[in-house]
C-alpha cells in the first residue's frame, strides 16, 4: 500500500496546512474563551479539529443513535458531536446538539466511515460504517495494527513512521489505497482506494490518540460521473429535458427545452404542463405524470403534440417518462425526455401514404382488367378506389368509342358525348346539396365548354373541381383516360369535407389508375370491335333466314358466345340438289377469333362448291378435308399434300382442324346419307319413339388427312324429327358432354309441336347460357315427296321410245294441271331421251317430281357426262343442250351407282313467271 502524496497535505505544525488552517479558526472562532482562554493554542485547535470533523463523521455515517455520542470499545471515550440540519428539531445534550441525517442528504450517496486508534497505535473504536465499508467486524478490527492490517508490506514502514507522527500530535490527510485483510478462511482480501483525515486526539488519562475519517474514493468518483452526466444532459443533450416535481411543476430544464419554448432556463421553474400545451392534451399528460408518480411506471415514447411560441405549425413530439428517486429510495419527481419528432411524423405520413398507395396499385393490377367488358373493366376501377382513395367516384366514356368509332368525336373541344358507365359511393346516395345534378349510370352526356372537365378532356391533364359552396363535395380530381395517346373518356375522384384534401401524390396515384383502367378499358373495346367484326363475319356466312328444303320443313338457330370470349367457327348450311334433293351441313372449326370466322368461311364455300357437283357425302368430306389441310400451307392443297409426306419436324405450316356432318336426303324416297368427319351424332326422334342418337361412323377431323370416310343411309319415316348441332349446345364447363348429350335427347319428347318451338324448348331447357362457346342448332321435320306428285317411267332402247317419252310427259302434266309446260317439257324430255339413245347405255328411265318446281330425270347406265357445246352455224346438230339451257330455270347431270342422270328443272306457272317460248328458243340458236 503507498500513499498519493499529489492528495496528501501534511506538515510538521498542526497550522502549517491550509486545511488544518482552517479548521483552527473555525474552532477557535467557536470556542468560548477563543486562544485567550489561556488554553494551549495546539489542544484547542485539535479538540476543535476533532469535534468538527468528528461531528460531519457522525452525521455521515449515522453509527450512532441520535442524541447518542460514539463510544470507544475500549480504552478512551471520545464524544464526537454531529451537526444537525437547520429544517428538523433539535435534541440539546449539554453542550452538544445531537441530530439524525433526514432523507436526501448527501451521505445517502458517500461511504464515510470512522474509527479511532488509541495510544499504542492500535485500533480501539470500530464504527458501523466502517465494517460496511472495510467488511470487518469491531470484534475483529478493535486491537488490530491499522498499518499492519491494510497497508501494503512495502509501505509498512512508510506508514509506520507517519502513525509515530500522528501520534506525536499532528494532523494528516492524503488518498491511500488498502487491501482488505485475508478472511478467516484465507482468502485474499479485496482492495479498495479510500480518502482518510486523520485528527490528533487525547484519551482521558491524556495520552496522545487519533481519530479517522475514511471516504470512500470510488464513490466519491461515481458521483462526479454522475454529476458530469447529468450536466451533460442539462447542458449539452440535444433532448429537451425537464425535472418535474411532485407537485407536476417544473423544478429544472434544460438548454434545449428552453430554446424551443422560449426563455432562459430558469425562466421555466415553476411551470406546469398548462403552460406548454393545450388543454386537452395538457390534462392528458397531467394525468400521465401522476400515473408515473404514483406508479413508479416508466411511460416510453408517449406522443404529444402542441405549439411553440410564435409558430403556427403543429408539433410533435414523443416523451419519455421515468420516476426520480433520492439515494435512500423517496421519490422526489419525475424526469422528461422529450424529442421533436415532427418531420419524423411527416415522414412516416409520407412513407405511409406511399405504402397505401403501392398497395393500391397492386390491387388494381390485380383487379383491374380481369373482364373484357367495358361496363366491368369501370366498375372494377370503382371497387379499387372507393372507399380506399375517394369517396365518390364515377367513369364517363366516349360514346362513339362505345359505338365502334375509331376515333372519338369532338376531341378538340372535350364537349362531345359520353355516357356514363359506373358510379361508386361511401356515403349516401342522396343528391348532395348544392352540387350538380346528378347523372344515372348509363345515361348520355356532354360537359359544357368552358367547364374544368372539358378542359380536362382537351388537354388530357388531370385538373382539380372547385367545389360547391354549401356542398358535402370538398376536393374532386378530374382525370382523363388516355390509352395509346387518346382519351377514351373521364374519371372523377372526390372526397367529402372531413377527408384530407387532395394533394400532388393524390394526383399521381390517380392519374396512375385512371391510366391503368383506361389500357384495360381501350383493350376491351377493341376485343368487342373485333368480336363483332367476327361475329359479323360469320353471320354473313350463314344462311339468311329460315331456309327452305323439298320434303323438310326447317328451323334453325346460331347463338354466338358472349363478349368476353372470342366468336368460334360454328356453321350450318342448307343446300338444295337436283332432283328435290337437299344437303344438311352442320360444322364446327376447331379454334376461336377472326382466323376461324375465316376457316369457317372457306369450308363452307368449297361445301357449297363440292355439293353443286353432286357428290357423294363421303367424297365431299375427302374434298373438304384435303381443302382444310391446305389452309394454313401457302401453297395450298398440293403443297400441303407434299408437306404430308415430309417428317413432323418439317412441318411448320399452319394447321386448321373442323369437324362436319354431311348429310343429303332424298325426298322422294325419304332416305338419308350420313358422313361424318369427327362430329357429334345426329339425333333422330320418330313418331311415337323416344329420341335416339344415330350410330354414324365419327372419322377424323377435317385436316388431319389420310384416313377415308364412311356413309351411313337411315330410311326416316314420315314426320320423323332430325337434329344436328354442334357442341356448345351439350358441353360447357359446369356441364360434361355426357351429361349435355343425355339432356339434349331428353327435351327431345315431342317432335309433334311446332318445329320453332322445339328449337326455342330446347334452347331454355338446356344451358345455352354460359356464352363459353358458339351454338349452332338444325332441325328437320321429314315432309315426304307424296306419291302422285311422281311420275316414274322406264323405257327400251329403241327409237320408239322418243314418242313414248313425250306422250308420258304430255299425260302428267295435264294430271297435275300444268298445260302451259307440256310444250316445252316435250321438247325437253325429246332431246334428254334421245342424248340417252344416242350416246347412253342401257336402259332408260324418265322420272317426272312436283313440289316447288317441276324436275325431269332421264337416267342410263353410260358414265359419259353430257357437254355443252357451241355449235357452227353450218352444224346440222349439236343444239340439244343449248336448247335445254335456254328453256329450263336449270340443268345438269350427275353420276349415279348405276350410270348417270341428266336433270332440268322447270318454274311452275303461278301468274308472275313469263314462260320462254319454244319457237322463239330455237330460232335464237341460228
């Protein structure tokens, strides 16, 4: 142990030191005869010395009761007076005021401890304070060497030599470090640092004694530390700090507390929370300080918000509040920290709005746009906006947008026409005082040239609506709609009084999503522009009107899918053949849009074309097949033909698929022939029957190639009822095809009813609704050729037969009562027969049919397919068929399984068609 001698005052005359100085005339100023007592000066100045510091001992260690002076174990008594406070009563002992130290004084905080050496150097009084501070008890310490106990080996000698001196009467002070003697046990002692003031003293048998005072040097460090800290944020924290009491006044504020309210810093002693904030919020925090108080809960990041002196702008600022307490634990008040967290807030408001408005730009990705309907694609705008942006909210487009105009009509102005399309409300539907009168969702109107709408509109900028006086309307954005650098319309953004105005985000988020509706919206147009140009397409291929067959009566229905799927390829077609014949047609192209309306269009031109030829079914599905598969090759049917030949891999070309059922019936024998190229089955409903799906070989689609078709002939009774549809009559997504086809043959149950009946019955029995595809529907009622209304003859192969022929015409036609055709049905019938004799073989048959028009048949088993040919005017013959072409509505030959038929058709006479006159025909052809 080694003494500090920087710390360290010592002198060989107890008045040579500044401190022992002091200590003497403050005792003998005390003393009642003062030096001129007579008393020896070096006895008064250590008895003083030693009551003075005796008293602070005391006081500060608190060893003894009160009223109670410290006694020694053993040895001497010294009585140590203690100094009392000036606030509590007082206790007087003779000449000594004894007094107990009250809460809060300063020894809460210092260690100080005493003890007193008798005359033989060793330690004889051993206070309370000093076991606390040195860990030994007095039945320990009372005896011990203090030099010998807590002073380091090599310092023994040292201290030796100075406790012979404090012994010989002198005074001494100095900071000493100890180490604490080892435990019963052995262990090492810890070591400490402590401030000792010796004062000399005498027992009563007058020998020479000591008494100590230790401070505990540590402590007395920490507390400057702490001293420092708490100037430190006084003085220097950026924190507005204040001390409140218990009484909620302010008993202390800082640098920074005082520059942002105003005033010096003790200007603000005494104040309350009055003082600073409004009253609500003053009662509020008032309230929370006494919670603290009474509490001891600490209250982290309260926010409060108020004004500064000479500012209008509201602050904030986020306090945090914990309870003071002295060192023996009394709660003296109540410590406030406080930061200005105003632009903080903004910031968060700012980073908060930019998080709902990111949010909101999500959504209406999400949401906006999953529709292809205009009328849709504005609402879900709506539902995105309204209540999340605005309060109100409405979507105006231009009605010739609307109608298909390509461009809108008065853009110049923004005055032309718009119709509303979607409106959306948070609050009453009640008209609002003082606004405009409202528009109803899908009325048409204009806004006035000079209005801020229009001018919107004009300059394809957002603008702000002045809001009406006495209205609940306070802010309202115009926004218009540009998609692709045009404006397709006008949303309209508002916000009641209560609501925050809007504001520069405000106006970027809406722009942002009227710009996002107005894609979405300019992209559904032009989906329904192109679905109706489909759908226009492809009714112009259907047949226009109820079209009419020999022996059929015919109803038919087309339902196109809804707008938001595209038009698909369904077709039906009826085309009437020579000899009362008629072929039924019913296909689907596999695909949707513009491109199958086209395919669909192609196809059923090359049907028409490969049924005026008079085909077999079964050859115009081969035909058409080839065809299909030639309709996405550039070079057409041969160079598909050759691409078939070629690996898969080679293939890039186009591939187009269709399925199709072809059917022609004979009304004059009431048979029918099916081919079918991957089509749905026919159903046949008989008289009395239930309805049935025909079994007929399905085959390949149209365009896969390769593999032949079959033909399929079912006799039909009279008043059976035939149906070919395509698929979006029986399947659909919620629907099977499995399903739909059992439902469809079951509201089949009475052929009888009208034949538009049962098309519009089984229409609203079965789900036509779901718009997933075209529907495509034809039905059939057999009406046969009756049998008087055929004539049927056959005849030999021999000139006779000519003569034959004519008068059997004659004979029929004066049955029917058709006189003004004998005529030129015998001139006819004449050069038919005789081209058969001439260039036929075989037998001869004539076959005379009455229904709408007149037909003639002459058939043979040649194969040679008769030409017309122009013949020279020298030509003796050659003028058959020019003859035939120039006195009949139509004429042709088909082949047939036995040879071939050459036909002519004849209009009936019914007073408005002006018959050719033979004479006049033949004279023309020279």
């Amino acid at each position: 142990m080694s003494e500090i001698p920087a710390k360290a005052t010592e002198s060989e005359d107890p008045s040579g030191g500044a401190r022992a100085e002091a200590v003497v005339d403050s005792a003998m100023a005390a003393a009642p005869g003062g030096a001129g007592d007579g008393g020896p000066s070096d006895g008064v100045a250590d008895d003083a010395t030693n009551g003075a510091a005796g008293g602070t001992a005391g006081g500060a260690t608190g060893d003894a009761p009160a009223g109670t002076p410290v006694r020694a174990t053993s040895g001497t008594s010294v009585e140590v007076p203690v100094e009392a406070p000036v606030e509590p009563p007082a206790e007087a002992a003779g000449d000594v005021v004894w007094q107990s130290s009250p809460p809060g004084s300063m020894y809460d905080y210092i260690k100080v401890a005493s003890f007193s050496i008798g005359a033989d150097g060793l330690v004889d009084q051993w206070s309370l304070r000093a076991e606390q501070l040195f860990g030994i008890s007095a039945e320990r310490a009372v005896g011990m060497d203090p030099i010998e106990a807590f002073v380091a080996a090599d310092r023994r000698e040292f201290g030796q030599r100075k406790m012979a001196e404090i012994l010989d009467g002198r005074e001494w002070t100095g900071v000493v470090p100890f180490r604490m003697p080892p435990s019963d046990s052995g262990a090492e002692g810890a070591e400490g640092l402590a401030e000792v003031y010796v004062m000399p003293t005498t027992t009563e048998d007058g020998e020479r004694a000591a008494v100590c005072i230790v401070v505990d040097v540590r402590t007395l460090r920490r507390i400057e530390t702490d001293l420092a800290a708490s100037q430190a944020i006084f003085g220097q924290s950026p924190f507005g700090f204040l001390l409140i009491d218990t009484d909620l006044r302010v008993r202390r504020a800082n640098e920074r507390f005082a520059s942002v309210f105003g005033g010096d810093v003790d200007g603000h002693r005494g104040r309350t929370v009055h003082d600073y904030l409004p009253r609500t919020e003053a009662e509020r925090v008032a309230a929370t300080l006494r919670r603290v108080l009474e509490t001891g809960d600490s209250i982290t990041d309260m926010h409060v918000a108020g004004f500064v002196p000479g500012s209008e702008e509201r602050r904030h600022w986020s306090v945090n509040l914990y309870r003071v307490h002295s060192g023996s634990g009394r709660p003296i008040g109540i410590a406030w920290l406080g930061t200005d967290i105003t632009s903080r807030r903004a910031a968060a408001r700012e980073a908060a709005a930019a998080r709902r408005n990111l949010a909101l730009l999500n959504e209406a990705g999400a949401r906006i746009g999953n529709s292809l309907d205009l009328e849709t694609t504005a609402r879900e705008l709506l539902d995105v906006v309204v209540p999340g942006f605005c309060d109100l909210a409405t979507v105006d487009l231009y009605q010739g947008l609307l109608a298909g105009d390509e461009t809108p009509p008065g853009f110049a102005d923004g005055s032309a026409q718009l119709r509303r399309v979607a409106f959306a409300s948070a609050v009453s539907d009640a008209p609002f005082v003082g606004g405009p009168a409202p528009v109803a969702v899908g009325a048409v109107h204009h806004f006035p040239f000079n209005s801020t709408c229009a001018d919107a509109l004009r300059t394809a900028r957002p603008q702000h609506v002045p809001a009406e006086e006495g209205g609940l309307i306070q802010s309202t954005l115009a926004v218009p709609m540009v998609a692709h650098d045009t404006v397709v319309g006008l949303a309209q953004f508002s916000r009641t009084k209560g609501s925050e105005p809007f504001g520069d985000r405000d106006r970027s988020l809406a722009v942002e999503l009227a710009a996002r509706a107005a894609v979405c919206i300019d992209n559904a147009r032009l989906y329904r522009r192109e679905h109706e140009r489909a759908l226009i397409l492809q009714r112009s291929l259907l047949p226009p009107g109820d079209p009419e067959a020999s022996g059929l009566d015919i109803a038919c229905r087309y339902l196109p899918g809804n707008a938001a799927t595209e038009v698909g390829g369904d077709w039906f077609d009826v085309i009437e053949l020579p000899g009362h014949r008629t072929a039924l047609v019913v296909g689907d192209v596999m695909g949707r849009g513009l491109r199958a309306a086209v395919a669909m269009g192609e196809l059923r031109t090359a049907v028409r074309t490969l049924a005026l030829l008079d085909l077999e079914p079964a050859e115009v599905l081969s035909a058409l097949d080839e065809i299909a598969r030639g309709l996405g090759t550039p070079g057409g049917v041969q160079q598909a033909t050759r691409a078939a030949r070629q690996p898969r891999d080679a293939d890039l070309s186009e591939v187009y698929l269709a399925t199709c059922v072809y059917a022609v019936y004979d009304s004059v024998t009431r048979r029918i022939t099916f081919a079918n190229a991957g089509h749905l089955p026919p159903v046949l409903v008989e008289p009395g029957e239930s309805a049935l799906m025909l079994d007929v070989p399905p085959g390949m689609p149209l365009g896969v190639g390769g593999e032949p078709f079959e033909e399929v002939e079912v006799e039909l009774p009279e008043g059976a009822l035939l149906a070919l549809y395509t698929d979006g009559l029986v399947e659909s997504r919620d629907h099977p095809l499995d399903e739909g086809l059992q439902a469809f043959v079951g509201a089949l149950t009475d052929p009888s009813r009208p034949l538009e009946d049962v098309c519009d019955h089984v229409l609203n029995t079965l789900d036509t609704h779901h718009g997933e595809d075209d529907i495509a529907l034809l039905m059939a009622r057999v009406q046969g050729l009756p049998a008087d209304s055929v004539g049927d003859w056959t005849l030999p192969r021999e000139p006779r037969s000519v003569g034959r022929a004519r008068e059997y015409a004659r004979t029929q036609l004066t049955g029917w009562d058709l006189e003004p055709l004998v005529d030129t049905t015998e001139l006819l019938v004449s050069e038919l027969v005789t081209n058969a004799l001439r260039y036929g073989e075989g037998e001869i048959r004539l076959r005379l049919l009455l229904d709408r028009t007149l037909v003639c048949e002459v058939w043979d088993a040649g194969l040679v397919q008769p030409r017309r040919r122009r013949a020279r005017d020298t030509d003796e013959g050659g003028r058959g068929l020019q003859l035939v072409g120039l006195l009949s509505a139509a004429w042709g030959s088909r082949r047939t399984p036995r040879g071939k038929t050459v036909w002519f058709e004849l209009p009936l006479p019914d007073g408005g068609t002006t018959l050719t006159d033979p004479a006049e025909a033949l004279l023309s052809l020279f």
